[in-house]
C-alpha cells in the first residue's frame, strides 16, 4: 500500500492533496489515523509488534480509542507482504485479544 507523507489512509482521498486533520476528523473521507512503524526485523521481529499493538490499546471499542472516537480511530493493522498478513490474521484469530472493531 503506498503510505502518503500525512498519517491518514484507506479514505476517499488516496492521491494528493492528502486530506489534513481537521478534513478527516470531521468523517468525511472516512481515512485512518494510522503510525507507520519501521523496524529492523533481525532486531525486532513483527510478532513482537504485533503483541505489542494487541497490549496497547483495546480493539473491542470500534471506531474509538480511549476519548478519541471517530472511523479515523477504527483498529487496524497494514502489512507491507504477504508474511506479515498471515502473522496478523493469525495473531488475530488466536485470540490474542477480541477481534471486535478490528480490520487486518
């Protein structure tokens, strides 16, 4: 997926002008907020990110994130090839926490 220079993907803006944060907190483009997270793989394996994301925040509030609600705030996991989406559909189906509100 291409990641654009602002925080925002999977809305109705894919190609610049890259809607800003008021354009997407008001639901229009229907955008996430997203963290773009690079890391040396030999250092930190993607499973120990996964853990990590399913630690930090709970997926079970759809569209919402502690105060923060909104589509921009929906879980979500991106991965860049085919490896990391099967760690993520399996880190989800594990049960390593409720899949409710998540999208992988």
């Amino acid at each position: 997926m291409p990641v654009p220079p602002r925080h925002f993907v999977n809305g109705a803006l894919l190609y610049p002008q890259f809607p800003d944060g008021l354009e997407t907190t008001s639901g229009a483009t229907d955008h996430t907020e997203v963290v773009r997270v690079v890391v040396d793989p030999r250092v930190i394996p993607f499973e120990l990110l996964l853990k990590t994301f399913w630690e930090s925040h709970d997926p079970t509030q759809a569209m919402r994130q502690g105060n923060d609600e909104g589509t921009q705030y929906r879980s979500a996991i991106y991965a860049e090839n085919e490896t990391q989406l099967q760690a993520a559909l399996a880190s989800k189906d594990a049960g390593v926490a409720c899949p409710v509100g998540l999208a992988v």
